[in-house]
C-alpha cells in the first residue's frame, strides 16, 4: 500500500508540474490571436502624478508595421526634460512572436540582441564607457520583454484571466536571462477616453524587471483591442499614459 501511495503521489507530482508548464505562456504556448493586432502608428502623452496633479512629462510614438513573417515595433519615447529621445525596437515571428531582434538607444546606454541559438549583442553603458559583449545561451522559450505589452492586447482575455509569461530581459543594473511577468488580474470595466465612456478589458501585471514591486494596469478596448490608457504605481511613484487619437 505505501509503495501505491508513493507512486501516486510521484504521478501526481509529474502532472502538477506539467500543468504549471503548460501555464507559463511562451512562444511555444501561445494563445495570442496575430489577427488582433494591425499595423498601426498611435501617440501615448506621459503624465506623472503629483497630489492628484497630472504633470506632462512627455510623448511617447509606436509603429507597429505587420509583416508575412515578422513583426516590428517601433517606439520613440519623446521627454519634455531630455536632450535625445528613447528609441526602441523590437522584431517577433508573425507565426509564434518568437523574438528575432531588439534594440535599445538612450542617452544613458544602448543595447543590441540578437535572437538565434544563441541570444548576442552588446550592451554600451555611456556614463562609464564600458562596453560589454553579450552572448547569452537559454534553454527555454520566452518572448522579448518589450514586445509582452502587445501580447496583452492580443490574448483571449476574460473575467479572472490570470497568466504568468516568460520573457527575457537584459539588465546589468537589474537582472538579465529568462524571468517572468504575470497577469494578476482581469475584469471588464469602463474608462473615459476622449469624453466618452469605453467598455475595457483591466489588466494588472507585475514583473521581475522591478521585483514585482511596480503595478502595471492596461486599459484595453474590448471592441478594437487598442491600448486607451496605462497606469504604472511604484510606490508612492504614479505614472499615467494615455491614447492620443
């Protein structure tokens, strides 16, 4: 009989983590719909909040152009305060948004990877001048941190939809290799948005990029799926962004 009861719970042990497997959404389990997402060029204004103040900090542009094969994201992040702007891009497999390319270019450093076997590139920190090369070996699936924002809109979102999804992030001031970021919540609610009241998909998520100490709240029309509004609490650090159209 313990000899049953110890297979069974060996068994048991084996499903449970299969299920959590299966859970973790990645290239490799991807429920996301390409359809949903469409070419387009959108305009966010970055607020921050102080006192229930909302001060203009900047603007924030994204291109998303679909391909047969592949999808680019363009984002342009435009600060009041800042003498260059922040320019991101990101390439994903039309098929699977299996990550192909990114890059990253600020006033404080640029970066470059490559998505292949290996994961390489480089990393250029401009304040010290060091720059180090990247060549990064993962055996697992993931998505691009950068492109997981768009996966939001494109999942099959419902009431209590919650998901953890694995993603890559390099960060020499952080972390660096595949982490996660998690869906804690959804519900359907409604937000203003240019005067009128829009039925929304809320999602809030966390991550490992701020040790899930930052909430990240999308605001995601449910009729056209694009992004109206989003929040970002870090404390007693509050940030809006909001669709300009």
């Amino acid at each position: 009989m313990k000899k049953i009861i110890c297979f069974s719970l060996f068994i048991l042990g084996i499903s449970t983590q299969v299920t959590s497997q299966e859970q973790l959404l990645s290239p490799q389990n991807n429920p996301g719909n390409i359809n949903l997402l469409k070419s387009e060029t959108t305009k966010m204004s970055w607020f921050m909040v102080k006192d229930s103040i909302e001060i203009k900090i900047g603007d924030i542009f994204t291109k998303i152009k679909k391909g047969k094969d592949s999808v680019t994201i363009i984002t342009t992040v435009v600060m009041k305060q800042s003498p260059s702007n922040w320019v991101d891009s990101t390439i994903v497999g039309t098929k699977n948004f299996k990550p192909i390319y990114h890059s990253s270019y600020n006033q404080q450093r640029d970066m470059v990877l490559q998505f292949g076997k290996k994961i390489t590139g480089y990393y250029l920190d401009k304040q010290s001048d060091s720059k180090t090369k990247i060549s990064e070996e993962v055996n697992e699936p993931f998505f691009d941190s950068n492109f997981y924002p768009q996966l939001l809109r494109i999942l099959p979102l419902k009431n209590g939809y919650s998901k953890t999804i694995s993603i890559f992030d390099y960060n020499p001031k952080s972390k660096i290799g595949v982490i996660t970021a998690t869906i804690k919540s959804t519900e359907v609610t409604t937000t203003k948005h240019n005067g009128k009241l829009k039925q929304v998909w809320k999602v809030v998520t966390t991550d490992e990029i701020s040790n899930h100490t930052a909430l990240i709240t999308y605001y995601i029309d449910m009729s056209t799926r694009k992004l109206l509004k989003q929040e970002l609490n870090l404390g007693a650090r509050k940030m809006i962004m909001r669709l300009d159209e």
